[in-house]
C-alpha cells in the first residue's frame, strides 16, 4: 500500500526541485482505494512529534515544502502538509481536523459561514502563473491561443488541432488534423479556480456555461487528480491539453502556449510576467485579499495569475499552536519570500507583505471568540 509522504525539503537547484515534484506523483500513482481516504482521515496522518498540521492546494506545493523544511531546520517546529486539493484543504480548515488550510481561491461567502472555528483570515504567500500545457510533436513553435479560443476548446467547440481559428493566430505552423483531447482536473482545485476564473472573465459562452469555481462541470475531456496527474496525463498523450502550475510544466519538461493579454500581447507564464499581473493593483485599506488578477491590464502581464493563500482562523484557541502558526507565517513573509523565483514563483510586492505581517496582528491567540 502506497503511504503519504512527509514534505521534503525542496532546495532552490532544480534538480532537487524534480526530485520533489517527482515525490508528488508518486503519491499520485497510488491506488485508487487509497485516494478515495477521506480528507479527514489525511490531515491527521502526521505524528504525534509534529507541532502544525496543514492541508490544501498542490499548486504551491513545492515551495511550502521548501519553507516548512527550512523553517523546521531554524526553528525544531515541524510542519506536516497534505497536498490534496484546494477543496480538500478549505473542508478540512473549516472542519477544524487542521491547524490552517492553503487555497488558490479565495473562500466564497458560504464556505466562510460554513467553517466551524469563526472569521477565517487570507493570507497570500506567492504569486504563480496557471500555464496551459501541450502535447503536439508536430508543432516546433510556441503555440499561440487567446481566452476565447482556449474557452472554446474547452467547451467542445473547437475540436481539430488544424482548426482555422488556432491556424490564423499560428500562421505558418504545422498544425496536425488530430483531435484534441482536453485535460483537466479530477478534484476540487485551486488552480481550476484560476483557470475558471479567466474563462469567465473572456468568454461570455464559458460564463454562462460552466462558469467559474473550484469544481466545475466540464463539457469534455479527461480527468486527472492534482497539478502533477494534469501534467503527467498531458506528457503521455499526443494531442492533449491541460492547464498547471508553472512549477509542473518545468519539471515535466512540457511545452506551454502563449496566451493572448488584455494588452494585445502573446505573454508566456514567466516569473516576470505573473508579477506584472499584479503590479498595477490597488487594494483598499480594508481588503480582505480575496481578489482576482485574471486578464490584467499590463503589457507584460501573463493573464492566468494569481494569488496563493494561506487559511487560518482568526481565533486561536490552542495558544501553543496559534503562536506557532503566526510564527512560521511571520517568517514566511519575510525570510521565505526570498526562494519564490528559484521555485517559479514570484514574490509578493514588498507593501504587501508588510501589511500581510500587521494583519497578522489581528490574529487572537488563545481566544475563541
């Protein structure tokens, strides 16, 4: 029987980052029986000798495994993740069966209300980039797509990979007169979010179809669970096209298509360019950091970024535990920000980690209410 593996301290060479995310799929290739264990029963996998327990999205998974390492060499204060799955994170978060949930989209009102432990706080850690991922031989240039086109592939619409909308914005490429096969995520997610959230900012017919969330009802295509089954279902099958984190597409070696900006630009997911995604926002005093940077207005701007967070209760009844958390948190702002761009993440903006670490301040340790 395939077991849970503890996070493994990813450092900032790539190879070690491979290893990593190659770490990850193998949890993937575990049976089927074992996937379907109940969130719950994930969460508490960690031993009595760990101090924090969280669970949540796969997307940022390889620099939290990095952070929670470093941060346990520091400091002795071991940090057990599960990367199961936005959804899987914010159930568990709001069932109180783990110390903090990580999430790539925001909680919606209703999941707020539904958490058992009281006002749950938002705290963005990185930058990523959702990159859209392609198996094509044929093709020895960087696929070109703009929203309503990658839209309408995803709806079922666009069918054939020599389809005359995706010729006229690749002239002159060898395009095959193959089908294409859509892959998408199996579980909630996150990075679905993210994905859902730009097809419904582009596409009037995706708004109105299947919309935007962490699950959704897709018109077509092959599931797979987690950034790493995408990645790996997109690397095994000719014709096929996903979406995953950055991180994903690197490690597996994957070509990524060039998406069409708000500008007018073909951007490609970048460090860079997930930066300048955000670059020209403009919080209110008052955010809640629950926002979208989808189709932003920059011209160098890659339009699939986004925000990652960190879930937690504002209340901290255990005040061992909730001086730990804000701790590692605290750190994580600061001194992790620094390993973002060697994991193919971008930083947060300096102002904005300096307003994350006083909204920490609100944090109530020891209190329930």
């Amino acid at each position: 029987m395939c077991q849970l593996l503890e996070p493994l301290p990813i450092h900032a060479e790539p190879y070690v980052r491979r290893i990593a995310i190659a770490a990850i799929a193998l949890v993937a290739a575990c049976s089927s029986d074992s996937r379907r264990t109940n969130d719950s029963a994930q969460g508490m996998t960690a031993s009595s000798s760990v101090d924090l327990t969280g669970a949540g999205a796969t997307f940022p998974y390889p620099i939290y495994s990095k952070w929670f390492a470093d941060y346990a060499a520091k400091t002795g204060v071991k940090i057990n993740y599960q990367s199961i799955g936005s959804g899987g994170g914010i159930r568990q978060l709001s069932e109180q069966t783990v110390d903090f949930g990580a999430s790539d989209g925001p909680m919606s009102d209703a999941e707020l209300a539904k958490a058992k432990g009281g006002p749950i706080l938002h705290i963005p850690t990185v930058l990523g980039a959702d990159a859209i991922i392609y198996n094509v031989p044929e093709l020895k240039q960087p696929l070109k797509l703009d929203g309503p086109l990658l839209a309408d592939i995803f709806l079922h619409k666009v069918t054939k990979w020599n389809d005359p909308r995706i010729a006229a914005l690749n002239r002159g490429a060898a395009l095959p007169a193959t089908d294409i096969l859509v892959v998408h995520r199996s579980d909630g997610s996150g990075t679905t979010y993210i994905f859902t959230d730009y097809l419904t900012a582009i596409s009037p017919a995706w708004a109105g179809g299947p919309g935007k969330g962490k699950e959704v009802q897709w018109p077509t295509g092959l599931g797979a669970k987690g950034n790493e089954g995408v990645a790996g279902q997109v690397k095994q099958t000719p014709g096929a096209i996903g979406y995953a984190e950055l991180a994903y597409a690197k490690t597996n070696s994957l070509s990524v298509a060039e998406m069409k900006n708000a500008a007018g630009a073909f951007i490609a997911p970048s460090i860079e360019s997930a930066t300048a995604a955000a670059a020209g926002l403009n919080l209110p005093a008052n955010t809640d950091y629950r926002v979208s940077i989808v189709n932003a207005k920059g011209a160098k701007a890659y339009p699939i970024s986004s925000f990652t967070w960190i879930l937690l209760y504002q209340n901290q009844p255990n005040a061992e535990k909730g001086k730990k958390l804000i701790d590692f948190l605290n750190w994580a702002l600061t001194e992790g920000e620094s390993d973002a761009a060697a994991l193919d993440y971008a930083p947060l903006p300096a102002g904005m980690t300096q307003a994350l670490v006083e909204r920490l301040k609100q944090v109530k340790i020891g209190s329930t209410t």
